[in-house]
C-alpha cells in the first residue's frame, strides 16, 4: 500500500477491525518511511451479474426482487422470514458461484420454484401459477398432477422394505 504522504511503497498495519457486518476490514497503517498513519479498506470485489429477461432486455440482478416475489407468494402461509430469507442467500450463493456473468429469469424462477417446493407447497403453487403463467384450469391441474405424483414416488422411496 502506497503511502499518501511521502509515496513510500513500505508500511505496517498496526490495527485491523471488522466493519459493515464483516464485509469490509478497516486496517490502520504506518508508513515505515515518514512514520506518518492512514486508513485503507478492503472489501470483497464483486462482478456484476446481468439477468437477461424473457424479452432479451438485461438488468442488474437484484435479490430483493426475488425476495419480494417469495413474500408474496408465502403471504398468509406458516412461513418464517429466516426460512424465506435462508431461501434468497442459498439462490444468491448459487448464482454467485456459477461464476456466470449472466443469467436468464427463468433459471432464476426454477431455483425459487425448488426451493418453495420443499418449504410450503402452497406457496409453491402460487409462484408457479404466476411464474408459468396458467391461463387455464387445465395447465393448473397438470402442475398439480406432476407435484402429487413427485410426492408419491418420495413417500414411495422413503418406505422401507
């Protein structure tokens, strides 16, 4: 770290504290050269990454987006906030890892999809009622289908022998 006083490229830290909920470290230095102390910062470097939206637009991925539509879809459900929020870290850890600049909304809306399916199936079916957009009873009722025949084979799966 250079020092902003003399340009000497030498310095020790004398104090390193945690700040902004661990996410940045405030470190205290004094240039070995002048002896004269400054503060630096580190933090984490993050890579913006776009979601790229059904009708080919892009925009700046937001978790509280997808926070927001798992409330609404767990509205008057017994859903704790810890397990909705527990929900929107696992897909933002997901997403970070991919290590993908870009992600399309529907992969987005099939990892809250899985995730609500193991938490509330009704909040399930609400999501998805919006997210694939039934626009009948019949598209409707074949969702349900499929998630009462995956609730058999599990329950079918589970039952020893």
């Amino acid at each position: 770290m250079k020092c902003m006083y003399c340009g000497c490229t030498e310095s020790k830290v004398i104090d390193s504290r945690s700040t902004e909920e661990g996410r940045t470290i405030r470190r205290r230095r004094e240039c070995m050269q002048c002896g004269r102390r400054f503060t630096t910062y580190e933090t984490i470097e993050t890579t913006p990454i776009l979601v790229v939206k059904n009708g080919g637009n892009r925009q700046a991925f937001d978790p509280n987006k997808i926070k927001n539509g798992i409330i609404k879809a767990c509205e008057k459900r017994p859903v704790s906030m810890s397990k909705i929020e527990k929900l929107v870290e696992d897909i933002k850890k997901q997403i970070y890892n991919s290590l993908e600049q870009e992600i399309t909304s529907k992969k987005i809306g099939e990892m809250v999809m899985d995730g609500l399916k193991d938490i509330d199936e009704v909040a399930y079916v609400r999501y998805a009622s919006v997210y694939r957009q039934f626009t009948d009873i019949s598209s409707f009722m074949t969702e349900l289908e499929t998630m009462m025949k995956e609730n058999q084979d599990k329950k079918s799966a589970s039952k020893p022998e």
